[in-house]
C-alpha cells in the first residue's frame, strides 16, 4: 500500500471507457450463462437469483449511469485509496432517476451472485490485485435500472471487511451519465467544481445517489433519504 499513485486513476485495463466496457461486458456474459442455464422451476424457488429471472430486462435499458467513489477525496496527491468503486448502471429513463431520485441500498443486492478476482502480479507494483463484485437490481414490480458494482484494492481483507452500507454520497469522486451513441447528459467531478453539468434539468436539486446538484440539506439527511427510499422499494 506504500507505492504512489494517481487517486484519480483508473483501474487496470486502460481508461475510463475501456474499464467500463470490460464491465460492461462481462455483466453480460454472467446473466447470459445464468439465463441459459436456467430451467423451469416454482416460482418460490429461492435457488433463483432476482438477477436472472430479470435477465432480458437490461437489454432495454438503453442509459448508462457511471459512478467513481473513493476511499478518501482527501488524501495528498499520490497516495494510494484504500479502495476505489466503479459503479456501471444500466437505465430505462435516466431523466426519470433525476427527477424522483436514483436510490439503492444492501437490499438491492443479489447476493447469491457475489464474486471476486485475483489480478496476476506483474512488474507494474501500482496495479491493483485484487476486484469484489456486486450484482444489483431496482426492486420495484417494473425494474427501471440493474446496475453492476466493483471495489478494487491492493489488499484483499480490505474487499473482504468492505461493506457497501460504509458508502456515502460524498465518496463520489465523479459520475457521468449518457444515452445510447455517447450522447452525454450529465457530468460531475468532485475536484473539478467548475466542470459540473446536468445537460436536461440543469440546476434542479437530484435526489439520493445524484452528487450535484443537491438541496441545502445535510449529508445525515441524504443518507437518512436515500436509505428509507431503498426500504420502501424492498417491502414494496
């Protein structure tokens, strides 16, 4: 954990984009290998993970919502987070998550389907080792978004202590938002404040995981929001 690094890096892989199409790709690969293994069961079957019955879903969800956190926005320059989280969202209606909120919670999570990775050592020492990856999904009876999340670390009982309950609003060091063919609608990045836009409400205050813009309220009453409305979704 001692070796130097940009903390605004990306992880291994290449860019922003690169990375994210890897994830992208393999969310895919693991709901087709669950879809075409699924057979006819009772519907109580709670062998079935909430993902897999709802595979076909994300292939109509044309809006893609990026998400960056880190461990410490904080830190001096060149020190190495403790963790980094890429969050990769998949949406029917981003304008409609902007305008009644994006929320999640541990209760989204598909926890039958929890993995993580082991990273080849290479001569690059600033690489991370190790990835955890997390399955989510909107609970409501219309799912309006699935989401993938993955924590990188240079340690793995940092992944293996790592509780997704731990994540706040402020952790997020930049999130971007498109529909389909790049068309950018959205963009913000914690140490660039100059740089914020939101291409379709414009200053309207988002609600729950939205960084910016954002009501006069304080971070307690965010979190306290954002965790009530996931628990509405689950008892729903």
């Amino acid at each position: 954990m001692s070796s130097p690094t940009d903390p605004d890096a990306d992880p291994p892989g290449g860019g922003v984009s690169t990375i994210f199409q890897n994830i992208a790709h393999g969310f895919n690969n693991g709901i087709t290998r669950q879809a075409s293994t699924q057979t006819s069961q009772p519907e109580d079957n709670l062998g079935i993970s909430r993902i897999s019955c709802r595979c076909h879903l994300r292939e109509e969800m044309a809006w893609v919502l990026h998400m960056k956190l880190l461990s410490d926005l904080d830190a001096p320059e060149g020190t190495v987070p403790k963790w980094e989280v890429y969050l990769e969202v998949s949406a029917h209606d981003v304008p409609k998550l902007m305008r009644e909120g994006f929320y999640w919670s541990e209760a989204n999570v598909d926890h039958e389907r929890g993995e993580f990775t082991i990273y080849p050592r290479e001569d690059n020492t600033n690489l991370v080792r190790f990835s955890r990856t997390y399955y989510l999904e909107d609970l409501h009876e219309d799912p309006q978004w699935m989401a993938q999340l993955k924590v990188y670390s240079f340690e793995l009982d940092v992944l293996s202590t790592f509780r997704l309950r731990d994540l706040r609003v402020k952790d997020i060091l930049k999130a971007r938002a498109y529909r389909p063919q790049d068309h950018e609608v959205y963009y913000y990045h914690a140490h660039e404040p100059g740089h914020f836009i939101n291409a379709i409400y414009d200053d309207m205050p988002l609600k729950g995981w939205w960084p910016w813009p954002k009501e006069e309220e304080t971070e307690d009453e965010m979190e306290d929001e954002a965790a009530n409305e996931a628990a509405n979704e689950a008892q729903a």
